[in-house]
C-alpha cells in the first residue's frame, strides 16, 4: 500500500525523528517529509504520528509471526 520511501519515513517516525531530522536523513526538505507524512496518513488512515507508530508497530510485529 505504501511507497518504499513512504515506508522509510514511516520507519524512521517510528524510530521517534522529528520532521526535521527525518528530511536531513532523506536529503530533503520539512516540505517533502510533511507532504510524505500527509499521503501516509490518507492511506492509512490515521490523524496522528501516535496512530501512525502504532499501525508501523502492529506491521512489524504482523511480519515477524508470519
């Protein structure tokens, strides 16, 4: 469902970076990372970084007992 870059930033929120930190470890803008983080949102529906983290943890854990 996600864009492999969508999933890096995905992860790396989930790592606890900030928008600006996300960006210089992408080697982009706070504009790109926000445009990313709003696509993200709209495909999982989610409207908050906390729900984000939590769907990104509940992927994880989904792959690892699979």
């Amino acid at each position: 469902m996600l864009t492999p870059r969508e999933r890096q930033v995905t992860r790396l929120v989930a790592e606890g970076m900030k928008n600006r930190d996300v960006a210089e470890a992408l080697h982009v803008t706070e504009h790109t990372v926000s445009n990313y983080l709003y696509r993200i949102f709209e495909k999982l529906e989610v409207s908050s970084r906390v729900q984000l983290i939590l769907h990104a943890m509940n992927e994880k854990k989904s792959a690892h007992s699979a």
